[in-house]
C-alpha cells in the first residue's frame, strides 16, 4: 500500500515510518509537514491512505481532510497523541471523510512492534476495504410479522462522513420522534462512548451506547459501542456478537441490517448513509424485499459515496435522498 504521512513532528514522523516498517508490503511514497502541504501532495500524488495528524501550522488535519477528499479523495486515517482532548476535531475529521482514528505509536516504551500494532491492524483493515469485490448473496427466512405490532425502528448505517452526516439528520428530528433508532458507524470503540456523548450535545436528542438485552425504544439513540457486530434478536433484543469473525467492517450494518429484516415484526426503515466500500448495501436490500422502506443518501450530499452507491448499484433503496431532505421523510412516515 502507497501511504503518505501528515505530521510536523519529527518524532511522531519517525514514530510512524518505524512502525510501517514491520510491513515490507507497505511504501512511504511522501511527508508533509502541514496540512497545506499535504493538500498539494495529494493532488499531485494521491496515495492508497494518508495517516493524518489532527493539530499543525498552516493547515490543520480537519481541513487537510475536507479539502483532500474534495480534491483528491483517498483513504485517511487520523494520527494523534491526544485523541480525548481533540474528540470534537477527531469526529469533524470523520464527518469530512477520515475512515478512523488511532493512537500515534510510542517511540522508545517497550516492544516497538507491539506498540506499532495497533497502526498495523487499521492500515490493514482499510487495504481490504478499499480493495474488497462484492459479496455473496445471504438468504434467509424471515419471521412471521404480527400485524398488531407497531412498534417503530429506524436503523441507521454510516461509515466515512458520518459523524457530520448524523449530526445533519439527528438535528432534522425532534425530541419526541416515535420511533426508536439505532446507529452502527464505523468507529473504533474507543470512540464510541465519546461519540454518543458528541451527538447527543450536538443533536439534542437522548444519544447512548446500545447495551447488551436492550430493547430498542422511542425516544432513544442507541449506538453499537464496541467492534463486535451488534444483532437484533427474535425477541426484540439486542446483542453483541464476534460473528461473523471474517467480516471486515466491525461493527457490520450488514449483520444488523439483516437482523432488523429477518427479527423486527414492527414498522421500520433502513437509511445508509455516506461511507466507503460496501458494508450495508445487501443488508439494505434485505430489508427492501421484506416490504421496509430503505433510504440511501444521493450522490451530491456525501462525503464519500461508496456505500450508497453500492446500494443504488443493486437496487437496495426504494429512495435516494440529499442528506437534509431524509430527516423530513422519517417524520412523513413516522410522526402521524
């Protein structure tokens, strides 16, 4: 993999460079000392993935960020010594593109491979996700419906862009919405109670990680919180699980997207939102043919249209909607 760092440190740079190092695969192909730089760099040579660093002169790693995937859109991974005091920046960058987050690795503490781990198993994940070929097909028996149960779900998807494509919808809802909704986005859990905690202040909604037995309700945002898959139950419970282990993206929207379309016995819509890849789109068409209404956001609205577009690509969605025009339709269906 071509990979560019971003960084003005000289310690952190060479932090990085010894940690790549462990992977012969894996090719530095330029520095930038500020995010102005690495705007230009990217232009002229755009690399498999850049590892990003959140506070430099000139540019910082937010707008380095908006600006690359406007430009010259590659993979991006934010690189910090300090991500809980730049939590809000961490989930801008996100919300313009960035895939994830990760510790800058230690020089000098301990075994310098383990310490490199960490970047190594992100780097990694995102080489198979920038580079995955479609999926097969899962089929499945759906349980009966009962047609007394009203209950109302929405569930969410996201992945690159998302932070900010949430914020935009959760804001577009009102307090007493009368559905209950659950998110999965591709966040490391190490982020997620932080997250939570970001969207509740910023949405002004009741925004908290789903637990373990929980069943979903009115009223409350829950978010899958750690890098198992989170399920939905047949009887209307969620669950954290490890399967399926080879699924790259964790937490999958496939996996609970499929659940919502096989367990749910009430009212739902599936909505998938900005995001890299493919994760989401077959479990969008599953709910599609078992009569929910599936929601991808358009083209110009995202800030990577990968997972959407995948979704369009198999006729997943009954609409495609601009990112501000689907919290309106969420009240057209449910606020009656």
């Amino acid at each position: 993999m071509k990979i560019a760092i971003v960084n003005d440190m000289p310690l952190a740079v060479e932090a990085l460079r010894r940690a790549i190092a462990f992977e012969p695969a894996h090719q530095i192909i330029w520095v930038a000392q500020d995010g102005a730089q690495a705007v230009e760099r990217a232009e002229a040579q755009t690399p498999d993935l850049i590892l990003m660093d959140l506070i430099m002169p000139v540019m910082d790693g937010v707008e380095a960020t908006r600006q690359i995937m406007a430009k010259s859109p590659c993979a991006i991974v934010i690189v910090t010594v300090d991500r809980q005091a730049h939590m809000n920046r961490v989930f801008e960058a996100m919300g313009h593109g960035a895939l994830d987050v990760v510790d800058t690795p230690a020089l000098g503490a301990g075994n310098p491979q383990d310490a490199a781990a960490p970047l190594l198993r992100k780097i990694l994940n995102i080489g198979w996700l920038i580079g995955q070929r479609g999926a097969p097909v899962k089929t499945f028996q759906p349980a009966p419906r009962q047609s007394e149960q009203r209950e109302r779900l929405v569930a969410i998807g996201s992945s690159a862009g998302g932070p900010a494509a949430l914020e935009i919808l959760l804001k577009g809802l009102p307090r007493d919405f009368p559905a209950a909704i659950v998110l999965v986005q591709h966040v490391d859990q190490v982020f997620a109670a932080g997250m939570a905690e970001w969207l509740s202040g910023v949405s002004g909604l009741q925004v908290r990680l789903a637990s373990d037995g929980e069943r979903p309700q009115a009223g409350v945002v829950l978010l899958a919180g750690t890098n198992h898959h989170i399920r939905l139950l047949k009887n209307g419970t969620l669950a954290y699980t490890a399967e399926p282990v080879n699924e790259i993206y964790r937490p999958s929207i496939d996996v609970f997207f499929e659940s919502v379309a096989q367990f749910w016995t009430g009212d739902a819509i599936g909505v998938l939102l900005t995001g890299m890849g493919r994760d989401g789109a077959q479990g969008l068409k599953l709910m599609r043919e078992q009569g929910y209404l599936t929601i991808a956001q358009d083209q110009q609205s995202c800030a990577v249209y990968g997972m959407p577009k995948a979704a369009a690509a198999i006729d997943a969605a009954v609409e495609i909607r601009p990112l501000e025009r689907i919290a309106p339709r969420l009240m057209d269906v449910f606020a009656q």
